[in-house]
C-alpha cells in the first residue's frame, strides 16, 4: 500500500477531511482534520479511521 491509497481511500469514507500521510511500506503517520472526527475521544477516532483501513491491513 502506498501513502497516496490511504490518503485517497480515507478521503473517499471519510467526505470533507483533510488528509494528509507520510510513510512508506506499512508505516504511515496521518494527520486528518474533519469535523466528522471531531467531538470524539482519541480511541473513539483511532477506532473509526482504522475500520475503514482494516481490510487492507489484514491482507498486508
């Protein structure tokens, strides 16, 4: 996977966020700002920006 998929991947299940993503491989750093995240705890937006990544990285 490269940074530019899970940029566009969480654009498109996540409408109106800013995304950004550095890294290469499997190590990515994502800066996202989106009202839609916003108001939740820490875990609460870990939990929902990974289930839109979990597919891909569970096939590694």
């Amino acid at each position: 996977m490269q940074a530019e998929d899970v940029k566009s991947l969480l654009q498109e299940k996540l409408p109106g966020t800013q995304v950004e993503v550095e890294g290469e491989g499997c190590n990515f750093q994502l800066n996202l700002i989106s009202d839609e995240l916003a108001g939740q705890s820490p875990v609460k937006r870990q939990q929902q920006v990974y289930a839109h990544l979990n597919a891909w990285i569970a096939d590694g």
